[in-house]
C-alpha cells in the first residue's frame, strides 16, 4: 500500500507497527486451496440429521478450546454437561466463561445472519456476553477499555508485547474499520484472519480479546458466504499448537508482515476442517448402517458370496450394529424370502433364497 506522506493511510497502525497489507504468499495460496477442497462437501452434500450433528459438535468444541486457549480448564466433557445442565446457579469462574462462550456464539452467528455490516457496537457486545460476571470492574465490559494492558502469553504469563494506550484505542478501532471497508473485496479467509490479528494487537478491551477476536472472525466469515466455518472450530488446532499462535503474533511486529499469522490461522482452518471432513465420512458410514435397507442390502451381499453363513458371519461384517437388531434382519429377509434358513436358532444357518 502507497505511502502518501502526511495523509497517509492508517497513521496510528503505523505508529504502533501494527502491520495491515494483505499479501498472497504461495504459502497461503496453498493453505486455501485445502480449505477450498472440503468446502463442497461440508456445505452443499451434508444432510439432516448429520449436519445437526456436526453443528453441535462444532459449537462444543469451539466454545471449549476458545476457553482453553485463554486458560480455562475444563475438558470437552465437562463442558457438553454444564451445557446440558439446567442450573446454572453458584458457577465456577471457568464455568461461567463456558455458558458466556455459548451465548456469545450464538449472538454471534444472529449477527452473521442479519443484513449490514458488522460493527465496532457489534465487537463490543460480543466483549460483553464473553466477559459477563467476570470482570471486577463492570465498565470494563462492553466498552474499549480505560486502562493500559499487555499481551501475555496465558500458559507462561511471559508478555509478548505492549499494547496502545487507551486514549488511541477509539482512532485505531477507526482505522481497523476502514481497513475492513477497504478490503471488503479481499479473500474472506484471508480478511477474517487479518482482522482477527490486527485486533488483537490493538487489544481494544481490558480482558476477552483473544475469545472475542476468534468469535468475530466467525462473524465475519459467515457474512462472506463462509459456511463451512459453521462447521469448522478452528479453536481446536489453536489450542494444539497454542505456542505458534503466540510466536506467530511476535512474528508479525517483528517482521511488519501479516504473513505469519494469516498463513497459520489458515493453516489451523484447513487442518481442522479436514478433521471435520474425515468425522464426517465415519459418521455416513455408521449411519448408513443403521438403516435397516443398508443392513439388508450388505447381508444379501454376504449370502451372494457364500453358499452357507450364520449371525456370526453378519456379525463380522456389521459389528457395530447389536445382536438383537441384526437378528431380526435376518427373519425379515426369510419372511421375504430373500433368505432360507435351516437349523435351530443358535446354530442356524442361512443361505439364499428363492425370491429374484
């Protein structure tokens, strides 16, 4: 981007080197080709109920590894039952984050569904649900903060580096917004990733940053047609390579380069949504053979290979489906005469039947 002396674009990014030019390295052209790949499936062939699964599995996992990423200590399953739980009373502080990540997403994805650009009011909400009855100072939340802050690195608490001071926080939230205009016409991943960092490195709020940057990129993912990222929590190879992250945000001050980190949030959307493709592809498979005409079609495809087999034989070839329902596919399919069966029950044998 030109720099056009006094007037030039952006001068408080500038002055606290928080770089903001979008670069395609054949790096990042790579890292979205991957994601390209499994946006077809995930967004055009999934079907109910498998896509409701995958959605809920989705919201779990984010709502868990966005928390864990700031701290939080609590596993995938303890989250899915404070989640499910009724009571929401006498709430750990951990606790309290995870039913606030819920609520926030789901506004979240509210605000992705509705017309208009998304906005600093938007952010700021979202800030709010993120930190609700866990901040001392209650004007804190909701509003850019009023004290100076640093980025620290949560496992460690070594700080990565100083944040602007809060009298410039108000003209670069502006300069960010016009940034997000400027580029409206850029990569959606590519936008929403760089958006992602150059917030953070602003750090507008006293606590909640990190969650809610990751719930805004979602936003604005979503709002450019994004879909797949309904079914892709990213916070989940986050969360496994957390040092990278970190050292990504140092290597973009360093370097006065948005590659490293656009370059690693897209390496941590593909990797996960490939994850989430290969889920997926086990779950049709197993819902496949639940079906009773599956089930059918694979037995009579046993008793086409063999003269002679038992519910032992079917068993190996269905295993994750119980006995009792495999047994009564058998006597459907001799009441229909697709099979014989000669024997007593325990050793009964099956071969096939007269019906073409």
């Amino acid at each position: 981007m030109a720099d056009n002396g006094p007037m030039a674009k952006y001068p408080l990014l500038k002055t606290h080197k928080i770089p903001f030019d979008l670069q395609y390295t054949d790096k990042l052209v790579k890292l979205l080709v991957r994601i390209a790949e499994t946006k077809p499936y995930l967004e055009e062939y999934l079907g109910q109920p498998l896509e409701l699964q995958l959605l809920r599995q989705a919201k779990i996992r984010a709502i868990t590894f966005s928390n864990q990423i700031e701290g939080n200590l609590l596993e995938e399953r303890g989250v899915t039952q404070i989640l499910a739980a009724k009571d929401h009373d006498d709430l750990s502080k951990d606790e309290t984050e995870i039913i606030n990540y819920r609520d926030a997403l789901e506004y979240a994805e509210t605000l992705a569904s509705e017309k208009g650009r998304f906005r600093l009011r938007d952010l700021c909400d979202l800030q709010k649900l993120v930190t609700r009855n866990t901040l001392g100072d209650k004007k804190q939340s909701g509003a850019l903060r009023t004290i100076q802050v640093n980025i620290a690195d949560v496992s460690t608490g070594k700080k990565i580096d100083d944040c602007p001071e809060p009298h410039n926080l108000s003209g670069l939230m502006e300069e960010l917004w016009a940034w997000l205009d400027e580029n409206q016409d850029a990569d959606p991943f590519v936008r929403a990733f760089a958006f992602h960092y150059i917030a953070v490195a602003i750090h507008p709020f006293v606590d909640g940053n990190g969650r809610t940057m990751r719930l805004a990129q979602h936003v604005l993912l979503l709002k450019n047609g994004a879909q797949i990222a309904k079914f892709v929590p990213s916070e989940t190879t986050i969360m496994a390579t957390r040092d990278r992250y970190y050292a990504s945000i140092r290597q973009c001050k360093a370097l006065n380069s948005l590659n490293p980190i656009v370059e690693y949030l897209a390496e941590c959307f593909a990797t996960s949504a490939e994850e989430v493709f290969k889920e997926s592809k086990k779950l049709i498979r197993n819902s496949m053979g639940r079906k009773p005409e599956a089930r059918h079609a694979k037995i009579l495809s046993l008793s086409q290979q063999k003269k002679e087999f038992s519910i032992g034989d079917v068993i190996a070839i269905l295993g994750n489906i119980p006995r009792r329902t495999l047994e009564r596919d058998m006597e459907t399919l001799v009441r229909s005469k697709h099979l014989r069966s000669t024997g007593e029950k325990r050793a009964r044998l099956y071969s096939k039947g007269p019906k073409k």
